[in-house]
C-alpha cells in the first residue's frame, strides 16, 4: 500500500483533522477520526465471521472458493472505506469542511448498492444482484415482490 498510495496522497506537514505530524500511517490508521469508520467495519466483518484488523484493511482478503462472495463483497467495502478516507480529507484541506467518515461510509455504501440494484433491475438480474449484495442480508436484501430494503 505503501509506494501505491504515497503516490496519490501529497502529505503535508501535519494533519490536518488533529494536527500531529502526518505519515500515511497516520492518514490511513491511526487518525481518530477514522474511529467511527473503523468501528462500522468492525460490525459489518463481524456479520460476515471476519475480525477487522488493520492488516485486513490494508491488505483486504486473499479470494478463496468456497468464501468467494464474501470475500470480493469485504474487500468491495474495504476498498470503498479507503475511498471515503482519502476523500474526506482532500474536502477537509480543499474546503476545511469536517465530517463523521463513518456516516459519509455507509452513505456511500448505500447510494452504490442502490444503482447497483436499479441497474439490476432494469435489465433483469436480480438474482445476480442478490448473490452479490444481499449476502446474508448484512446490507441489503430484495423482497419477494422484488423491492430494495437496506439493512445498513
Ligand atoms: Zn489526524
């Protein structure tokens, strides 16, 4: 992650959300900030029998058979999560603008899941949609009458 994202995160001096010397450690991890989002992804891994770790944020999930939708939807909201962050904080030194990254998270999660599902629905694939989404019913599920109810 390292090289990768140094190369799209200028780091300026210090932080700026709590103000102490920024390393993309900081930025990524350790800011608390990230508290509320680390603490959503936390519930939601634990919904899918996965311990949230920061390796596992950083690294996301090895894909295996037998968990494959589980583990390309995990690594889908991991991915996501690290959007919000880097995000939010371009906002943050574009604007000064503060925000709970845990809520701008799940926001983003639902307005993805609900194109996803009007795409979905639109040309006939509610089945595939529900096979990748509604896995367990953690964000979503698909009523029998074929209406979108999000559980995030
Ligand atoms: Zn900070």
């Amino acid at each position: 992650m390292g090289t990768y994202l140094a190369r799209f995160t200028p780091v300026p001096d210090t932080c700026p959300f709590c103000g102490v010397r920024e390393t993309l450690a900081h930025v990524y991890l350790e800011c608390a900030r990230l508290q509320p989002l680390f603490q959503l992804l936390t519930n939601l891994l634990l919904c899918f029998w996965l311990h949230f770790s920061p390796h596992l944020f950083i690294y996301a999930l090895p894909i295996r058979g037998l968990t494959k939708s589980r583990d390309l939807l995990v690594n889908l909201l991991l991915a996501l999560a690290k959007m919000v962050i880097y995000k939010t904080r371009e906002r943050r030194l574009a604007d000064g603008v503060s925000c709970d990254c845990g809520a701008v998270f799940r926001s983003s999660v639902r307005s993805r899941i609900q194109a996803e599902f009007l795409w979905a629905a639109s040309t006939n694939s509610l089945d595939a949609f529900e096979e990748r989404w509604a896995l367990s019913e953690v964000l979503c599920s698909v009523s029998l009458s074929g209406s979108l109810c999000l559980t995030l």
